[in-house]
C-alpha cells in the first residue's frame, strides 16, 4: 500500500488553477521527485500536501487515512515533516537549540512549564543523534543564521528528522547553491534515502541530484501531470524533452 | 564525543551567569541600606520592582513571544483593582488581596487573549490597547464600585500574620520593600524556569520563526495565547503590589499611558535580555521621580532619552549583554 496518496488534487486561486487534478502514490522507502518549469505549480502541490492551505477539490490520505481536513500542524503529529525553499530556521538560535524544539515538540513536551533532568538528558541524547545523521557536530553550539547555505539547510533537515517522521517533504533543497554545497545537501539525502530508508519527496531544480536520487520522477506543467515515471523513462519521454528543451519543429 | 562537549557548554553558561546574577541581587537586598545616602526613598525602590516586574511580564510576550502588546495597563490595573477590591469591601488580608490581583488580571488576560489569539501583528496590537480602553472606561464610569474618576480609595495594606509573629508591612516601609522583593523574587524564578523549559522555547521559536514553529507541531495560535495569559498573571502580580503601595487603585492604572510606560521601559532595557526591563523600570521611574520633581514636561526628557537608547542601543541597555553572549 502506498504511504501517501494524493487522489485529483485541484487549487484555484480565484481564475488561477494553480494545481489541476493531479494525483500522486509514493510507496514506503520510496524517494519521489517532483519537477518542471518554474510556475508549474510544485511548491502549491506540497502545500496542499502539508496543508499549508486546504485543496479546493481532491483528498490527500496517508497511509490510507483521509487527512484532507486535517490542519497543518496536525499533519506532524501525523509524521509529515517538510523544509521550505527559502530556508525555514531560528536564526539567533544555536543549531543545537534549533534541532532542541523540534526534538520536544515531538516528545510531546511541548506544554511542559518544567523539565527534568532525566528528560533533559533524553532530549540531549536526540539532538546528539540529529547533529551526528547531518554532520553538523562542530557546528552544534554556532547560531543558525551564522553557517553557510548548505548548512543551514542541513540544519533544517535535522529538525526535520527530529520529528521522526514517516514521510520527508523537501522543497528544493539545493536551491540556490554551489556546487559544493549541492553536493553536501544530495549527500545527506541519499544517506538518508539508502541507509536510513526514510520516505522522501523532493522538488528539484538540479537534474543531475534528481537523476542520481530519485526512484521515480513526477513532471508538472502549467499545474497539471506530464508525465510520471523512473528516471530513465522520463528521459526517455518525448513530452518532457519538449517541455523542457523545446520542440524541433 | 558528546560527554565531553555537553558539560564544558554547562560550565560556561554557569560561569557567565552566576555574577551579574549575583551583582542584582545583592544590589536589590541592599537598597534600604545604600538608598538614603544617594537621595532615594523606600517607596521609589518599591515602584521600581513594580514596574520592573510589569515590564518584565509583558516582556515574556514582546521579547521573548515577538508578540507587540500594547494594552498590559489592563492587567496592571485589573490587578490594582483586585487587591483594593477585597482590602476595600472584604476583608484585611495582604496575601487575600494578591490572589484577588491575579485572578481578575489573570482572568482578563486569558479571556482577551482568546479573543485576540487568530489576530496578527498590528491588528493584535490594536485590539491590546482596545480592551485596555475599555477597562479604563469601566472603571471610570462605574462610580459606586471603582469610585470613578477619583479611584478607589480608604483602604490601607495589612500586616502579614505568620503565625505568632506579624510583620507589619503596613507602616514599615522597608518591611514592605522586602515584601515587593520577596514577590519579585518568586516571579523572576518562575519566569527563568519558564523560559528554560519546553514552553518557553516554544515561545521563542514562535518569535524567531511562527511558520517553522507551526511545521515543528506546535499550534501557534494556542501557544501565543498562554503566552499572553503568563504574561498577564505576572503584569497583574505588579498591579496589586502597586494598590498595596500606593493604598488606592485608581484609573490612571488601565490607561494607555501605563501601557506605554511598560513597553519603553522593556525596550529601554533591553527585551531580548531576560533583566533588561528591570534595568529600564530602574531608569525610567528614577528619571520621572527625579525630573517631575523640577518639570512637569518630564515626559520629553524621557522621551529624549528613550530616543536616545533606542538610536545609540538597538538592543537596550542590557542589550550588549546578550550580544556578548552570543558572540
């Protein structure tokens, strides 16, 4: 069965159909990429996912449950965990205090006036674990918004997985970098995809990270589903090379 | 790896805090003896722990929530009123009147807090000065409970009973500076406490980041509104010390000025530190003490001065601390 599944989503800002009748299933351990032009409609189709904002018609389950009324913040609770194109951190935090929010808002403790040290210590424990899974150790106690681009996106990550979630949402994760800083980040996330085995989907620009990571390619275009295959035969596909390099004629 | 970096990070936290800790302490205990010799009075000393601990609640919100209130002479009044309300109509108690103060601060907090909780940024600070406002005109026009315009008036603070042994709060005025202090005191460690805890991160990953905070699983909304019902319970603390100090409640405690007074001291002293408006509430109330004693314009030298701060530190007069802190 599939872990997520999107059946005909549809988004309409006003005359604007920004997301029309798209469907998606990604399946446990899957590692799902999202792409197309810019303006194609990718980042409102994880928003309708995530529930930054509700769909206009469609359901979205996980793991065969309806959560199409559920709100955002529910839907972590539920295991759906994302980053943002435009990083998403606590800037005068330290990376380790980052990562601390994350790690008790999971634990539940998020209502707690106090805290004791044997939870203290549990909290610590995960944060330790968080750094180690994104190499971000040395940087543990350096404000956020001090480290370089890749980085804090690492860091994102790491709160990311301080949720323990089921399914990882990525929206673009190399946008914007270097080549070394793309490498770092598309490293990360094949750890993540080949030896943790999370369930990742991820909008990308870079077609090279979306080659060698995802196990299957989604293609959207002015809003609606292109195509939808393994990389090999997207590549191989007539209507995104037209898409995406022009038509011959 | 991680055994040896967690307790060297605790060390050095311990180290930076333990002195200028200590430093405040020992400088507030010893007031009523340094006091007289540089031209103060225990009353003055009084009004500065009570501003500072109304500065300091409402600094839970705008320091450390990023939420902009500008409406806290509500619970700084309510809490007035509370505590002259039972002193007044009920009964002789000092502890009774401080558990009136916080109910009906703490109370108005919680219930405008809810109404106001779905609101954001400006509307949110507009709909803070609106329920003030409307304590303030309750009180003014509800002439045979609050007493009006000319406030509630004819009752005086009652002596503490511990059992046999009574201190007389009422007449000693250092007896009654002790009395603030010890209230500040288990105000200031219950607000420390909070902001170590799990909620009180919560707070300040709401004011570094709602949007983030919200894809963390925390409802924002729900934790912007305890926010403002903490900080209301501790404004509400200041106002009944502040009938017991003065021993009346009148209007002038609801109205916006207060309000005002409350946010330029916090900012003054800095919100992002957690003993920043304490240090703003010491310069402010000295300075209005001092200054009105020669003009009644004393609010533009304030103003001046406010101006001033915020120009020459961005961040308060404790500001820099926290800049070290970090660096």
């Amino acid at each position: 069965m599939s872990l997520l599944e999107v059946r005909s989503v549809t988004k309409a800002f006003g005359s604007l159909v920004a997301v029309n009748d798209v469907s998606l299933s990604v399946a446990p351990g899957e590692l799902r990429a999202i792409i197309g032009p810019n303006g194609a409609g990718k980042t409102t189709f994880f928003n309708l996912i995530t529930g930054f904002f509700p769909p206009t018609s469609g359901h979205i389950l996980l793991d065969g449950k309806d959560i199409t009324e559920v709100a955002a913040v529910d839907r972590v609770g539920m295991g759906m965990a994302r980053t943002f194109q435009i990083t998403e951190i606590f800037p005068e935090l330290t990376v380790r205090e980052n990562i601390r929010v994350a790690v008790e808002s999971q634990a539940g403790l998020r209502l707690r006036p106090w805290i004791n040290r044997r939870q203290t210590a549990e909290v610590d424990d995960k944060i330790d674990e968080m750094l180690v899974a994104t190499r971000l150790t040395e940087q543990a106690d350096r404000l956020v918004g001090e480290l370089s681009h890749g980085d804090q996106r690492s860091a994102e990550i790491a709160m990311a997985l301080a949720l323990k979630p089921r399914i990882l949402l990525l929206d673009e994760p190399t946008a914007g970098m270097g080549e070394q800083e793309t490498f770092q980040v598309a490293g990360l996330i094949r750890r993540l995809h080949k030896h943790t085995g999370y369930t990742i989907v991820l909008i990308e620009h870079d077609m090279r990270v979306v080659f060698n990571l995802a196990d299957r390619i989604m293609v959207l275009t002015e809003g609606t589903l292109l195509a939808e295959g393994t990389p090999d035969e997207i590549a191989a596909n007539p209507a995104v090379q037209a898409a995406y390099l022009g038509t011959a004629e | 790896m991680s055994e040896t970096t967690i307790p060297a990070m605790a060390d050095r936290t311990q180290q930076r805090n333990w002195l200028p800790l200590a430093a405040i302490w020992l400088v507030l205990i010893t007031v009523p003896i340094w006091l007289p010799y540089v031209g103060g009075y225990n009353a003055l000393a009084s009004r500065v722990l009570v501003f500072g601990l109304a500065a300091m609640g409402l600094n839970l919100l705008l320091g450390f929530t990023g939420t902009m209130s500008f409406g806290h002479a509500a619970y700084f009044g309510l809490g007035a009123y509370g505590a002259g309300f039972v002193l007044r109509y009920w009964i002789h108690s000092t502890p009774l009147a401080m558990l009136a103060a916080i109910l009906l601060g703490t109370a108005a907090g919680a219930l405008f807090g809810a109404l106001m909780a779905k609101r954001t940024g400006i509307y949110f600070a507009m709909l803070t000065i609106a329920f003030a406002q409307i304590c303030y005109y309750v009180a003014y026009s509800w002439n045979s409970v609050t007493g009006g315009y000319d406030g509630l008036r004819g009752f005086q603070r009652a002596p503490l009973h511990f059992g046999p042994y009574i201190v007389n709060i009422r007449d000693n005025g250092v007896l009654f500076y002790y009395f603030v202090l010890a209230v500040f005191a288990i105000c200031t460690g219950l607000m420390a406490m909070l902001l170590r805890s799990p909620l009180g991160r919560s707070f300040i990953a709401i004011r570094e980041n709602p949007r983030r905070t919200r894809f963390l699983g925390i409802p924002v909304e729900r934790h912007v509104w305890i926010s403002f019902t903490i900080s209301a319970f501790f404004t509400s603390v200041a106002g009944g010390l502040y009938a017991l100090l003065n021993n009346f409640a009148d209007p002038t405690a609801l109205f916006y000025v207060i309000s005002g007074n409350i946010v330029i001291m916090a900012v003054m002293g800095g919100m992002r530190s957690f003993w920043g408006p304490l240090i703003g509430a010491a310069v402010f109330v000295t300075l209005q003490d001092y200054i009105s004693s020669m003009t009644v314009n004393w609010m533009s030298f304030i103003g001046m001065i406010f101006v001033a701060v915020v120009l020459f530190f961005p961040r308060g007069l404790l500001g820099f601390i926290g800049r070290r802190r970090r660096a």
